[in-house]
C-alpha cells in the first residue's frame, strides 16, 4: 500500500471506486449511492482491494493546503479574506463543508460511509490474517473520527452514522445527534485506532495514521468541547477531561520518537520529519502537486504569479521580541521604526520585509524589496508590504515553482495537518484551564526555546503569565506565531471565542521620501531608488536600512486599513455554523439555533 500515490489513484484504478460509489436518485441527502458494483464478499478477503479503498479514504478525508481566501482561513493574519465572513455576510448555506449534494466528494456522508463499509467489510472478513484485519481497520476508525472532527468544529452536533446505510427510508431518517454524543464517539474511534495503529510508518507508508496522531486528534476533540466555543456552562470537568487526553497524546507522542524539529524555518522544508503527526503528501507530478508556492511567492520570483499569503501589519506585531516580551511591554526594547531586529526568531522564518535578505531562488543576497514604486514587483502584488517566507522553498527557481495540471511542477511541498508542537501547545492550554500553571509554562518553555528566544531575565518572556488569564492570552498569541500560515487562527479564535479579536487588517508599505522615488527616470531634483547612476550602482544599495536615521530619512511608514469601506461584522452565531439547506429538507433534521428556521442546541 503506497500511500504516496494515493491521490492519483483515482476511483477508476482501483476498480473499487467508481463501482462503490455509483450515482443514484437520491431521496435526500443521507442517500449516498450504494457500494453494489462490486463482489463485496471477494473485496474483504483482498488485503491489496481493501488498501486501495482505504488509500481513497485518506485521499478523501485528509485535508489539502487550504483555500486562499476561504472562509477557514480567513483571520487577521494575511491579505486574502472571504469577505462574506469577514464582514457579517454568510448565509445559511454559505458554510457547505457537510456536504452541498450526493456526489463521492462534495458530501462527506460519502467519507464516513467509506470508513464505516471498510470497518464492516473488515469484520466479515476470513481471509485476511487478523493482525492485518486490526492495523486497516484502526486506520478506518481514525478516518472517520476525524471526519466527525472536522465537522462538528464547525456545526457542533451531526448526524452520528456508524453504519453502512442501505436504502431503506428507515436507514436514511439520521436526526442530528449531541454534540456530547458525537464527540464522545470521536474519542472512543481514536481510542479504537490507538488500540492497533503503530508507532510509525516506513517508506511509502509514511503519512499513514499513528497512534500518537489518534491519541492527538483525540485530545483535540475534547480540547474543543472544554473550550468557550462549546463549554459555555464554564463545566470544569471537561478540561480535566481534555487535560488527561492531551497528557497521554503527549506521553505517546514522546514515547513513539516524536519531537520537535530543531529548525522551526525548515518545518514545510524537511519533509517526514518527526514533528509531524498528520499529513498529505504532494509531490511535484500533474497529479500530486501543488501550486501553493507560486501564489505565495513575490511577483519578481514567481512565473507570472505571487502575491498571496501576504502578512498583515496585525501578525507581524504579534512577535515577540527575542527576550519574549511583547512589542507593548517597555521592557522589551523595541524599536518602532526598524521593527524587524531583536525578534523572536520566527518572525524572520516567516515574514519578509523592506530590505530583507531572502535568497529565493537559491540567489545569494538577494534582498527582498516592498517598498512603493520598487521596479522587481508589479505594484497591485504589494498588498500589505510583507511576503511570506515559511511556505516557500528557496532552493528552488520561479519556474519550478509554478505548478501546470496537465505537466506537474510547482514545489511538491506537504501540506502539514497536525504537527508535535500543537499536542505541547494543547496541553499547555488545558493545563493552565485546571490551574496548573507550571506545567503550562513548561510547556510553552519547549516551543520558545526551539524557536530561539533567549531566557533572559524574563523565562523567555513567560514572566508576564501571572496567573489564568495572562496565560490564557499568552497561549492565543502563542499559538498565532507558533502556527502561522497553518490554518489555525481561524479555528483558535472560533475555539476561544474571540473573533472579537479580529480588528481591521492593517499593511505597513514603505512610501519614499522626496526626493527618493520608487523606479527610475530623468527628473534631477529626484533619487530614483531603483535607477542605476552611472556610478553602476542604485541607490538603494548604498543605504544601511538598519540604522534609524538613515530609514527615517529615505523612507517614511504608516499603517493603512486593508478594509476600505468595509466594516468587520463577528456575529455570535458564527460560533456554530447552520447546516445547508440541501441537507435539511429532511423535516427530521433540526437547523442550528440562531439561524433562520434553528431548533437544535449545539451546547449539549
């Protein structure tokens, strides 16, 4: 079973797909098509039948790089937004991730009826030696808790399915189920999968669930039900719940040869490495690649491309400096005009400013340039004066960083789901809800000490976290560096409750002072930056960016609303999502209180 491969191996190769998932008249929504064409009593007895439907789940239920611009990764840390989202627009059916028809991949019933016909097909199974039986059957288990995760986080309870449904009226009459219940469920499938998973994978089955991941996703999962998003009864004793899940992933994990990588800029980089729990392998062929890379890239290092992913002002002031105080503190030496020096050493992982040395197609030097008018970028790609570093590889060309569909290409780099460092990041959090607040710091000492934050006379920075609450939004900020451009945010703020947070996104472009001027041209009273004197140099070159003076004197910066006219809108009900109204035509199926027609408590 090469999971590598497992995306191009389409329905139609495994000859299992397209025949276990045939198109139907479909009563209603639960009515997903019927695995009837093939010999189902001859498919469980064929380990190699059974690893290429399993193969399709995981291609299925393992997330992508997310959607620039959608609803889920949208925040306050980048220039791309889905702005129904942002500004108070969505709709009943603007959240579709259940499901927006009956088809194999927009419905993700489709997902868990895999997982529950190969758990089934498993236990019928005679002729596959039970050792096996256990590791694929673990490996549906872990698919299908993880497929409920995903979407209780957005819509709290769901339906609960753990069968494989026919087509009696009967079987497809499911009502919305607790959300207590479901995530319960959850728990005891990542239990169920942690019973047989193995510690790690080899070769091409490296990316396979472990359990430690099982262990995580279900420390996660109860993670969420003890936090504000659903624990609005403030009930204790789910975050000693959450607290002993997390606990045990952690041992797991440590146990299993899990850690963290000592070059937190090189996490996206060093595939396979043991900071990662869940992934989705991409490579560089039509089939498994990835255009990620070149959206991200500046125009200058792009084929014709770049400009998303961009930091706003907002993330960038998240980072600490590198003695782990904030930039508010005044004890923290930062400096205001050249904000880039003394930071926690992420923020140079991650962010590219004015005047940053960034070797982006393996260019020695290169210095990577923002400010307004500057001739290597086009003028619309410089959106919030920053470019992000930690999603690009600098090994490789722009036009290797271009992905074709019908010729491959592009970076082929992995998409990180979950990684070590967000199961020491949980149990901080849960440790510090049940009043350990050692433990906690202990924990975040970890993540900032492989970061490169200096212990100081601050406990890298940790002095400040006095009691519950300064280290509750010690973690939140924490967590906005630590995860950066990994989907996160989002998901943590919805978690914590605090989309309140999320104020108008800001950029920070360079504007030049007369006489300097961004390009080139002939005016004498003017310094054009990018033009080349015939002394064989360019301005820009000759300035020292890292002195105050000289920055102040050739550039001037103020920070400026990515907003216009737009005014951000974070109503409550954005805390639980409505279910779309193509899946609740069903009269059995209640919508979510607090949207138009809701009945269902999601709180229970």
């Amino acid at each position: 079973m090469k999971l590598l491969n497992y995306i191009s191996r389409s329905l139609a190769i495994a000859g299992v797909g397209t025949a276990l998932l045939l198109a139907s008249c479909n009563k209603n929504f639960f009515e997903i098509p019927d695995p009837n064409g093939i010999d189902d009593s001859k498919m469980w007895e064929s380990e190699g039948a059974v690893g290429l439907f399993l193969n399709r789940t995981y291609a299925l239920v393992i997330p992508q790089w997310p959607t620039i611009g959608g609803i889920h990764n949208t925040s306050d840390e980048t220039n791309n937004i889905n702005s129904d989202f942002l500004y108070g627009r969505l709709t009943e059916n603007s959240v579709t991730d259940i499901g927006s028809s009956t088809g194999i991949t927009t419905n993700r019933y489709s997902d868990i009826r895999r997982c529950n016909t190969g758990i089934e097909g498993l236990n019928s199974s005679t002729g596959i030696s039970k050792d096996s039986r256990n590791i694929l059957k673990a490996q549906f288990f872990f698919l299908r808790a993880y497929t409920y995760f995903k979407l209780v986080r957005l819509y709290g309870g769901v339906p609960l399915v753990l069968h494989a449904q026919g087509q009696a009226d009967d079987d497809l009459q499911v009502p919305r189920a607790k959300t207590s219940e479901c995530i319960a469920q959850i728990a005891a499938d990542c239990d169920s999968a942690a019973a047989f998973l193995p510690a790690t994978w080899t070769g091409n089955d490296i990316g396979r669930a472990t359990r430690a991941a099982a262990l995580a996703v279900k420390a996660k999962a109860l993670l969420y039900w003890a936090s504000p998003q659903f624990n609005i009864g403030k009930d204790a004793a789910r975050w000693q719940a959450a607290y002993e899940a997390s606990k045990a992933a952690y041992n797991a994990g440590i146990a299993d040869g899990y850690t963290l990588l000592a070059n937190y800029g090189n996490l996206f980089i060093t595939e396979d490495n043991k900071e990662i729990l869940i992934v989705r392998k991409y490579t560089t062929s039509k089939d498994l690649g990835t255009n990620n890379e070149q959206v991200t890239r500046p125009s200058s290092e792009s084929n014709g491309g770049g400009g998303s992913n961009q930091p706003t002002w907002n993330l960038v002031q998240a980072y600490t400096m590198s003695n782990g105080l904030p930039v508010t503190d005044a004890r923290s030496g930062y400096n205001a005009t050249l904000y880039w020096q003394n930071r926690d050493p992420r923020f140079s992982a991650t962010i590219s400013y004015n005047g940053d040395v960034w070797p982006l197609s393996q260019k020695a030097g290169r210095i990577q340039y923002t400010y307004k008018g500057v001739l290597e970028e086009t003028g619309s790609s410089i959106v919030t004066g920053f470019y992000c570093k930690r999603i690009c590889n600098p090994s490789i060309s722009a036009t290797a960083a271009a992905y074709n569909s019908n010729s491959g290409g592009g970076s082929g780099m992995d998409w990180i789901e979950m990684r070590f460092a967000e199961v020491i990041l949980n149990l901080a959090e849960c440790a510090n809800e049940i009043g350990n607040l050692g433990e906690a710091k202990d924990m975040v000492r970890m993540i900032r000490k492989r970061a490169g934050i200096v212990q100081g006379s601050y406990d890298y920075g940790l002095d400040v976290a006095t009691d519950v609450a300064s280290m509750r939004s010690l973690l939140l900020n924490e967590r906005q560096v630590e995860f950066a451009f990994e989907g996160m945010r989002y998901y943590d703020l919805r978690r914590t409750r605090n989309l309140g947070l999320i104020t108008p996104r800001m950029s920070m472009i360079p504007s030049p002072v007369s006489p300097y001027v961004g390009g080139t041209g002939t005016d004498a009273t003017k310094i054009y930056l990018d033009k080349v004197y015939p002394s064989g140099i360019k301005p820009r070159d000759t300035l020292n960016l890292n002195n105050t003076d000289t920055y102040k004197r050739v550039l001037a910066v103020n920070p400026a609303s990515l907003e216009g006219t737009n005014a951000i809108s974070l109503p409550d009900k954005y805390y639980v999502y409505p279910l779309p109204t193509t899946f609740t035509r069903t009269p059995i199926i209640q919508q979510t209180n607090g949207w138009l027609g809701g009945t269902f408590d999601p709180y229970q």
